[in-house]
C-alpha cells in the first residue's frame, strides 16, 4: 500500500512538472504575435544574432523551450521544426564591426529588427526576451523577462537564433582553430582566453571588448 502511494505521489509530482514546463502559447489570442530573441550579446568573437518566430495553435511545442536548457542535439532537431511547422521566421545578424561602432545592446536590438523586417508577415504585436527593446514600425511591444523560457514564440526564436550563430562559429573555427570556438562558440573560456594571450585578436574579435587575459599558457 505504501508502494502504491508513493507511485501516485511519484506521477503526481511530474504532472506538475510537465505542467510548469509547458510554455505559454501566445500572449493575447487578438493579435498575430511574433517572439524576438538574440545570441551571442557576451561573445568576445563572432556576430550577434537575432531571430524572430510567428507561431499558431497548430505549432506543438514538443520539446520546445529555453534554447540554453537544450543540448545540441535536440536544438539541431527542434530546429528544422521550427523551420517546417512555424507561420512565419527569420534571422539576422551584425558583424562585430558594427558591435564595436553601436555598443552589443545596440546591435543587439537592431539585429531584432533586422529579423522583423524580414518576415512575409507583419506581426500585430511583438514579444521581446528581456527587458529592452527600441520601438518597431508602430507595432505594440512587450519585453518579458526570461521570456524565453515562458513564450513558446520566444523560445523558439531563441532556439533558431542559437542554432545559425553555433554553426556559423563552428565555421569559423576552421579558418581560425586556434580559438576553440568550435566549442566556445567565441565565450569567454580559458582556453579562448590563452589563445588571445598568445595570438592576439583576429578580424572575428569585438575590439571594444576586453580582449586582453592574465592567464598561464
């Protein structure tokens, strides 16, 4: 009998559990509603890049969430539904020349805008990942905290503006080797940080970023 009710309590704690995972569909069911989000804002090398998501009621959202929460793997397949199942995407990037000229908030928020003009179809609202956002073409807007890990339309933005940034630094490791970013994805880790203290910066670094490291080689 004890072992039947700690089956129940077992069952019970993760339909609770599924239950929070579950991300909100959309924001308002008046309004065509697109989810923005960006990558690569603390990147030391490489673009940052942005996406913008429109979904229905018929996008399922199978394992959908929080790009960060996601291993490779099952962001890779996510993916390709997201291309295949989703009303409408797009994605955008800026270069870290225009990062060092605009500042990466900037850049950041541009590159959204970027990934909104882009789309076949106009959004009538725009759900934003965080907390700013500059205003787009008179469509209303809201900046939700964690967003991405809330909104479905944000998270799948976040997934795809993961996914194009990964493989795009993955590319560039084959041009430059020397900085891990086939692993790093041009972040801030050790072993980026010796290579700079050895090599120095290349054409993909963000000079106004601090790119100088005490580090032990």
């Amino acid at each position: 009998m004890l072992i039947a009710s700690s089956k129940v309590a077992l069952l019970h704690n993760f339909a609770v559990l599924l239950f929070i995972m579950l991300l909100i569909q959309n924001f308002s069911n008046a309004f065509i509603e697109a989810g923005c989000d960006e990558v690569g804002r603390g990147c030391l090398a490489g673009p940052v890049v942005a996406a913008a998501v429109i979904v229905d009621k018929n996008f399922k959202q199978n394992l959908v969430n929080d790009s960060k929460t996601l291993n490779f793997k099952t962001r890779q397949n996510l993916d390709l539904y997201i291309r295949e199942n989703a009303v409408d995407f797009a994605i955008a990037e800026l270069s870290p020349d225009f990062i060092d000229q605009h500042n990466i908030l900037n850049a950041s928020l541009h590159a959204m805008h970027l990934a909104l003009d882009q789309l076949k179809t106009r959004p009538e609202l725009i759900l934003v990942d965080g907390n700013r956002f500059h205003p787009y073409n008179f469509i209303p807007h809201h900046c939700i905290i964690k967003g991405d890990s809330k909104y479905l339309s944000i998270a799948a933005a976040s997934i795809i503006a993961k996914n194009y940034r990964d493989n795009l630094m993955i590319q560039l490791h084959d041009e430059f080797p020397d900085y891990g970013w086939n692993t790093n994805f041009g972040y801030c880790t050790k072993t980026h940080q010796k290579a700079l203290k050895k090599f120095g910066p290349n054409i993909h670094h963000r000079k106004s970023f601090r790119l100088e490291y005490d580090v032990e080689i």
